[in-house]
C-alpha cells in the first residue's frame, strides 16, 4: 500500500513540478516571441526605407516640377491653352455672378468716414501747408482705436505729382469701426 501511495504522490509531485515550470517557462516563452519580433522589425527596417523610397520615386516619376514622366500631366503644355480658354469663357459666361460677388465684397469695404475731407482752396498752385492740413483731415477721417503696424494693416500711401507725402495706416480695429459705422 505504501508502493501505491509513493507512486500516486510522486506522480501528482511530478505533475505539479511541470505546471510550475511551465508558468515559468511560458513568460520566457512570450519574452523571447516578443524579443524576436522586434529583432524582426530592426532586422528588416532596411526594406521598410526601401520601400518607401520606391514609391517615392514613383511619386516624383509622375509629379515633379517639370513635365512629368509618365502619368497624365506629360501633355500638360498641350491642354493648358484649351484650359485657360475654357477659364476665359467661365469667367465671361458668369460675369454676372462675379459682379455680384465683387459688390458685396467692395460693400464691406466701404469707407465712410464721419468727418468731411475736402482738398483746400487753390488758385493753381497747392502749398506745403495746404498738403499737410489736407493729410491732418484725411487722418482725422478714421476713427480712433487699436495701433498701427500690425499684419493686418492696410497702408494708404499719398501721393501727389509722383512723390509721395505721407502714408495713412487702417489697422483691423479702425476698419471693424467704419464697417459699423463707428458704433
């Protein structure tokens, strides 16, 4: 009985040994896969590069800044007079929507000062002083706010017999302001 007994408890002993190293064995099992893998991919970045720029290549083949080629822009010196007559005649066959289009935009640019510019009394001849009062109007013509020298800028240079006296500067705030009206 004894017999029995050793050899049933060596037996369940054995089975125990091997499902405890068989948990051991299998996180080593998962560290060497997960080890192979990246190896694989650092192994075979080379084709990856390679890849890559082979479709690159193939890209450039068939857009570049020359003629191309292969693809469908190798006669683009072809079709561009047939391009741009057929944008001439859009252009022209929508011109009223273009008119439109531009008076509702020019709208939102109209500039209606509160203060009255009107160019001084001259008998023939404008003085430096008349200019400078002329320019001084102009100016107070904007309403105040904001500062000048932003990206947003609009600058208006005047000139007069081709040399240019001074320049008005319309930033953003200024613009919002006469849009609404100075309110």
């Amino acid at each position: 009985m004894s017999n029995v007994y050793n050899a049933v408890k060596g037996g369940f002993d054995n089975v125990k040994n091997f499902m405890g190293n068989l948990a051991s064995e299998a996180f080593n099992w998962g560290k060497d896969l997960i080890s192979g893998i990246v190896n694989g991919i650092n192994n075979c970045i080379g084709w990856v590069t390679d890849a890559a720029s082979n479709v690159g290549n193939a890209i450039r083949s068939f857009l570049h800044f020359s003629v191309p080629d292969e693809g469908p822009l190798t006669d683009y010196e072809k079709w561009m007079p047939d391009f741009m007559k057929g944008l001439a005649n859009g252009i022209e066959n929508s011109r009223g929507m273009i008119k439109s289009a531009i008076k509702n935009v020019s709208a939102d640019m109209v500039v209606n000062p509160h203060a009255e510019v009107t160019a001084p009394a001259s008998d023939g001849g404008v003085s430096q002083t008349d200019l400078t009062e002329l320019i001084t109007a102009i100016k107070g013509a904007f309403p105040k706010g904001g500062t000048a020298g932003g990206s947003g800028d609009i600058v208006i240079p005047v000139y007069v017999g081709g040399t240019m006296l001074d320049e008005i500067i319309v930033n953003a705030q200024q613009r919002a302001n006469l849009r609404s009206g100075g309110r």
